[in-house]
C-alpha cells in the first residue's frame, strides 16, 4: 500500500492530492482512486488496479471447459449468467456444436432478467452515492423477486453457473414461467414510481446534468461499450449487431442517447430496463418444447485453434477469447471485460470537474471491480 | 414486577425491577448491562469486496432487514465501527489494507468472515497465486459463515450468532486473560 501511493506524490503550488479508496462505499468494490485537487477541481485521476484479482485467467488454464465456467460466475457477479453464457458460447463455437432451440430461449430469458436485476441495483446504488437513501430499498425489494426466480430454477441467488457447453444445466422448473410473468407485471408497474422518486428529482438532475461528457469520438477511441458509449451516441448492443442466442427472434431497440452526459447514461439504463421486459414478454410463452442440452462427450477437447465470442453484458460488451492447444484444459483464456475500458475513459470524464461528481460519474459508468482486476 | 414481566423474551433488559414508593430499584450486573447493549447495537463496517457484498446488500434490503437486530448503522469509517462483515475474497494486494482496517477500529471489535473465500479462499483455493487462503491469515475470526455467496439468512445467522457470543462474554474478567 505505501509503496503504490508515495511514488508519485510531487505535487504543483497548490495541488492536492487524495487517495479515494481501496475501502471508500462509492467505489463500488475496493478501486483506489488517487486524485490531484486544485480546490475542488479534479486536475488528474489516476485509478489503481489489483485490489481483486483473483487470477481467474490463470486459473483456468489448469480447469477442463466444463469447469471453467463457474469461475465467471464470480467475475461479474451482476451478471453471472451472461458471464457464463459468454463462456458456454465460446466453447460450443469451438465444437461447432449446435444448440438446442429450448435452450436458446431459456438463456435469452435468464439473460434479460440478469439484465434487469443488475440495473435495479445499479439504480438503488446511484440512488445511494448521490445521497438519496430510498431507491435502495425500493430497487431491492423487486430485485429479491427475481433472485426468487433465479433460485428456484438455477439453485443459486447470484453465482448460478446455470449455463454449460450445449445449453443449459437443467430444465426450467415448472413454476418458471407463471411467476416470471407475476414479476414482469409487478416489475413495470413501479417503472413510474421510480420515475417520480429519482428521475425528476432537481436535486438529481443538477448533480447529473452536463456533468461527465463523453464525447462520441472518445467513446470510441476509449473502447467504451455498453450504456456507458450508447449515452455518447455509439451504436454498440451487441444483440443486435452480431446477434447470439435468441436475440434474432425478437424486436427490441437499442437505446442511443446523445447527451453523453450522466444523466444520458441514467435514462439509457432506465429505458434499457423497460426493453428487458419487453424482450422477456416475447419469449416467456414460446418457450419451445425439446431437450434443453445438446449432447456433449464426457471430456470437452477443443480442436487446435483460437476462438471469440461476444455478449453483451449490463456493463458492455464482454469477450471470451480461448487458444487451444488441442488438450482437456485451454492453453491461455483471456477476458475483455467492459468495465476495464470503461473505467480507462474514467480520467476523461473526471478531468475539470468537481470531486462531487467524481462519484456521480463513478456510478453511471457502473463498475464492478472484480470484473476488472478478474 | 410489571415491567419486567412486559420486558420478557430473548431481549429481556437483564436484572431485576424492586418496586417502591417512587418508582423502583434495578439490581443486575454490570457485565449483563454491557453486554445487552453492545449485543444490540453492532455497528457494522461498509466493507465488501466481491460477490458477497451483494449479498449484504440484500440483507439490508427490505425483505431480509438486517435492522430488526440493530444492524443497520453502516459506517463508511472504521473509527466509528463494532464489526467487521469481511464480504469477498481477499487478495494479497488487499490484505495489508484489510489489517490496517481492523487496527483502526476501536475496541472491542468483532469480525465476520463471510463466505467461503474468507474462510479458506473458497473456489479460488487451487492454482491462484494471488488470493489469501482463508482471511483468519490476517485478522482474527469470530464467525464463520460457509457459502458462495451465503444467503441473507445465513448471514443473518451469523450476526445472531454473533450476539450471543457477546451476551456471555465477561467484560472484566477478559481483560485479565488478555494481559497474561
């Protein structure tokens, strides 16, 4: 710890410079954020990395392609099952192995409300890092419906690993589709309350307004995925550009602001919310009937080679990079994980402002650490 | 004799209401009366590192509500905390901070290790060069909680645990054992 922040402490006349973390509630996790002041001004941030990595990526290397899987469970912890679809995809791409259209659905399914639970809580904790206390509990109390969902179907609240190489681990319960359906109805009635409470809130609207641009150009140099470049402009939903699983089966639209703004990353997320359930509506009832996983040998080997897949997750577009050297294990794993070139535009978007919107801009940029250190 | 019989339960105030002419006398002990009142109002720290700290959000949250056993004054400072919730793996690089946490805290100070990556590295026990197996390594445990992630039930568990391990702790006669 001290050798990390003492290195570059030369500060100017009148310069400033504070450590944000490793143990600071508004990043979101342990993220070190070292920051030179002028006054309130933000000169310069610089973001330490490292405080949680896990060394998945090695890890891997020495686990067979079925268990692999359940270490990115724990990577993006919001989103565990596009995580573990992004992996499942790789390897059936590997195999050339054709999924099942039951588990095509039931995935797209999982996936959306994945995405839907992640932004209710990305709402309630901007709600929280902003000052406001009350959409933390209304965002958890219909999150706890979905996690009831998830329970009963995958066995596991958060870190499913529901999603193997050939479709999914289990058929869904029975209960599955009716209490879905309960959710989606209880889930869009309260979209306006969440309006009321937060969106036309002024005290909400100054703190976020005009605060953190991101220009389009910058979105893209930066690699920025996700909400965080649709807010600037970028059309970027890997759904509809290179779409997988069942997203070719249904109509949905991808959200594009132009603000670039805080407050256009806020209404990306609320919006994207609104077409997660529509999504959900689409497939919940043609669910088709069949296996729900392909037939795969008992030890996956992967054919010599390197394979890609892209997902879009809550955050961004994550990448499962795979080389193979032919062998039961991968050779190297790598992830691109959207928070990392998310937060790398981080210092862009900080620089000349204050230090209060420092965590305004933290929290609509939505990071979840060990997604970047893996 | 009223109040003490309205007062009955797990949460009972310990000791005994003598009536008198003007209102009454309470006899108990010093060590019950200290113990009753830390048991119930742990303070815990703003901590999570991984997957876990969601969970903890969610015992927070409306469903589970961690505050009907007076644990929801989340400090962001550990000057002001009881209790540590370690939520998530703790890597090398983290581990120095972790201690440094727990030195600031001030006494008597208790710790929760909670899920499987703070009792023994959990699933990342095998062929990783960066996470410490087991945070009992660092700081001193007083409730293990096993699970990835453990449910806000377990937890909830662990912190009811917790309070009765501080219900039947004697407050002057530890001090002595902590000087031998």
């Amino acid at each position: 710890m001290r050798g990390l922040i003492e290195d570059d402490y030369v500060t100017e006349e009148g310069e400033f410079v504070i450590n944000i973390g490793p143990q600071h509630p508004s990043t979101h996790g342990v993220l070190h954020l070292k920051v030179w002041l002028d006054g309130e001004t933000v000169k310069k941030v610089q973001p330490h990395l490292g405080f949680i990595h896990r060394s998945i990526e090695k890890m891997s290397e020495s686990l067979s392609y079925r268990n692999f899987i359940f270490a990115t469970s724990r990577m993006d912890y919001l989103a565990a099952h596009i995580n573990n679809e992004a992996c499942a995809l790789t390897v059936e791409k590997g195999l050339q192995l054709e999924v099942p259209d039951r588990a095509k659905y039931i995935r797209t399914i999982l996936a959306e409300l994945t995405r839907l639970q992640s932004h209710l809580l990305w709402w309630g904790c901007t709600g929280l890092d902003l000052g406001a206390v009350t959409p933390f509990f209304y965002a958890f109390r219909e999150r706890e419906f979905i996690m009831e969902i998830m329970e009963e179907t995958c066995g596991a609240r958060l870190t499913q690993n529901f999603m193997v190489p050939g479709g999914v681990m289990y058929d869904i319960h029975p209960n599955f589709q009716k209490r879905t359906k309960e959710v989606l109805t209880q889930i869009k009635s309260k979209f306006q309350e969440y309006d009321n409470i937060m969106t036309g809130n002024v005290i909400f609207e100054n703190r976020t307004k005009g605060v953190g641009l991101l220009s389009k150009e910058d979105a893209i140099s930066y690699g920025v995925t996700g909400p965080t470049a649709r807010a600037s402009g970028v059309s970027c939903d890997i759904r509809k550009l290179i779409p997988y699983s069942a997203y070719d089966q249904v109509q949905f639209d991808e959200i594009l602001g132009t603000g670039g703004d805080c407050y256009a990353r806020y209404m990306i997320r609320m919006h994207e919310m609104k077409q997660s359930v529509f999504i959900i509506e689409q497939l919940i009832d043609n669910i088709p009937e069949g296996e729900f996983q392909a037939k795969t040998k008992n030890v996956i080997k992967l054919p010599k080679g390197e394979f890609y897949q892209r997902v879009e997750t809550p955050r961004g577009e994550l990448g499962v990079f795979i080389v193979s050297d032919g062998a039961a294990s991968p050779y190297r794993i790598k992830y691109r994980s959207p928070g990392f070139s998310n937060l790398s535009a981080l210092p862009l978007m900080a620089k000349g402002g204050k230090i209060g919107d420092l965590v305004a801009i933290m929290s609509t940029i939505d990071l979840v650490i060990p997604d970047i250190d893996r | 004799m009223e109040i003490n019989k309205s007062m009955e339960g797990p949460l009972t105030f310990p000791g005994q209401v003598h009536e008198t002419a003007d209102g009454g006398i309470l006899v108990t002990k010093l060590d019950d009366v200290i113990n009753w009142a830390r048991s119930n109002s742990l303070w815990p720290l703003v901590f999570g590192t991984s997957c876990c700290a969601i969970e903890m959000m969610s015992t927070a949250g409306a469903k589970h509500d961690w505050s009907r056993f007076g644990f929801e004054v989340a400090r962001a400072t550990p000057r002001q905390a009881d209790l540590i919730i370690v939520a998530g793996t703790i890597v090398m690089k983290m581990a120095p901070v972790l201690k440094r946490l727990y030195d600031q805290m001030p006494e008597p100070k208790y710790v929760i290790a909670m899920g499987a990556c703070t009792i023994s590295g959990g699933p990342f026990f095998y062929n990783t060069y960066s996470v410490v197996k087991g945070v009992d390594h660092v700081i001193p445990v007083d409730v293990y909680i096993p699970g990835c992630p453990p449910r806000p039930e377990a937890l909830l568990h662990s912190m009811i645990t917790l309070q009765e391990k501080i219900k039947n702790e004697q407050y002057f006669k530890k001090k002595i054992e902590d000087v031998r």
